[in-house]
C-alpha cells in the first residue's frame, strides 16, 4: 500500500514513522513548512519531500493529511481541484473533532474518504512507535476508507473501533477533557503549592506521583472506586477547610467546586450516605 502524508508535524511524523515498511511504503511527503518536511523525511529515512499537496497525493493509494484541523476543508479544496485521477485513491485525515464528511470536495471527486483519530497525546515529533501500541483509534467514514484506517491502526498496534460521523465532536471533547485539561488542572495543582513557599521545579515533583497513582487506580478500579480523598470519604470538615483556603482565589474555588460536585456523583455511587452527600452538595454550592 503506497501512502502519501500531507502535514508532518508532531501526529504525522509520528504515525509516519511508526508504519511497518513490510507493509506500507510511504512515497511522499509534504508540509507547508518545507522545512518540517525534510527533517520529518532525516527522521524516518523514508519517502521523497515533495513540493505541493496535489505531488503528495499522485504518489499514494493511500493520502494521509494529518494538518491541523482548521486546515482540513482548505486542504481537501486545493487536492479535490487537483488534475489527478481519484477513483481508486483512498484519503484519510486524523482530526478527532472533524469527520469525513470535511473531505466531501475529495469524495464527489472519486475518492473513498474517512477518518481515523488516535486517543493518545504526542507532545513532539519525537515519539516512539511503541506510543501507539494499545491505543484506541476512532474510525469512520466510507467502507474502504475505514477498513484501510483499520489496517493501518493495527499495523502500528492500535485498536480501532468505530464511530459516528455525528458523533466525532463529543468523542472529541471526552479525549480533551481526560487529557488536555488534565494539564491546566496540574498547573493550578501546583501553583496553588507554590504559595505554600515550595519552588514550582519542586512542586510538580509533589504532585506528578500523585496523578500517576490516580491513574493506576483508575486502570485496576471503576471510577467510582478509583475516586480517593475527602469527598469520597465523606469529610465535610475538609472540604470546609479546602473551601476556606481558596477564598479570594475566585478562579480555583470555582474549579474546585466543579469538579467537587462531580466527584461527589462518584462517591454517591460508591455508598456514602444520602445525609453526607446532600451536605456536601451544600457546601459545595455555598449554600
């Protein structure tokens, strides 16, 4: 299977570098940024940089376009204006939020058009194909196009599981939910122990075993048993205190009683009492 990547940053270059040779060849490469493209190609050893998009796709059976997603419709546009054959031709993109039906220039053209979304976060171009190894990738879109997603997702030892074209915004949101606002939420964490005095190098150390131990718990447990600290213990009297040391603090209060009045659906569903939980309901809504 001949495939051609549009977009080699950090998705690209990683998923680009993780496909078996003995399976796929991977004949070309394009990016904006020319420069990305080379050193994506230094990275890989693999596929010749080519000049335009329309280049990229002649090359493949298989047009991979792993570009930001504000760039998807562009991108589909210019290949679908493109004087090249497209019946036969197969066009995937990676967007989690964006589903196939942003390739339709490309499918009134002829081609079998699809989507396929790694849940998995690649912070660099960097990552090793052994990161793909056990994630879920979400697929839908035309028959073809979705089982050349599914061959390529087990070719890099991801699982694919299908999804509705309607429904890739909300699956979309899940995974920035659990992931990207993970981070934000570890920078409050540590900025509110930085005004305890402790040197914020220090205070991500503090607190990163933390969230690792909540996430074995989380892989071993359902949520609600994975849920520790005082409100799923029930403590009305710290959460009175957590309460008291964020006054002032607006914008970490509110966040804390968010997520507090979510924990304590989990800790409802984990046995405590209906009398604790309605006075936790209380204080977290300050009334």
């Amino acid at each position: 299977m001949n495939i051609a990547l549009i977009g080699t940053g950090r998705l690209g270059a990683s998923l680009a570098r993780a496909l078996p040779p003995g399976m796929f060849s991977l004949k070309a490469l394009h990016d904006r940024d020319g420069a990305a493209a080379r050193r994506c190609r230094r990275r890989i050893g693999r596929g010749r940089v080519v000049r335009t998009a329309a280049e990229a796709a002649a090359a493949g059976d298989v047009i991979l376009l792993c570009v930001p997603d504000r760039a998807v419709a562009e991108v589909a546009e210019v290949l679908a204006r493109a004087p090249l054959r497209w019946n036969g031709k197969i066009v995937l993109h990676t967007s989690g939020a964006l589903s196939s039906q942003t390739l339709g220039p490309l499918k009134r053209a002829g081609a079998a058009v699809g989507s396929m979304h790694p849940a998995q976060s690649f912070a660099g171009p960097e990552t090793p194909p052994s990161r793909f190894r056990g994630v879920f990738f979400a697929v839908e879109g035309d028959p073809k196009a979705a089982a050349a997603a599914r061959r390529l997702a087990r070719s890099v030892g991801g699982r694919p599981f299908p999804i509705g074209a309607g429904d890739k915004a909300l699956y979309h949101a899940a995974c920035s939910l659990a992931s990207n606002m993970l981070v934000p939420l570890f920078d409050r964490a540590c900025a509110l122990l930085e005004e305890t005095g402790i040197r914020p190098r220090h205070a991500a150390r503090i607190l990163l075993p933390l969230v690792e131990g909540t996430v074995e718990n989380l892989k071993g447990l359902d949520r609600a048993r994975a849920l520790t600290g005082p409100i799923a213990r029930g403590d009305k009297e710290t959460v009175r205190l957590h309460l008291e040391s964020l006054r002032g603090r607006k914008r970490d209060d509110r966040i804390y009683r968010l997520l507090g009045a979510q924990a304590l659906v989990l800790a409802e569903r984990r046995g405590v009492d209906q009398k604790t939980v309605k006075a936790l309901a209380r204080r977290l809504a300050g009334t």
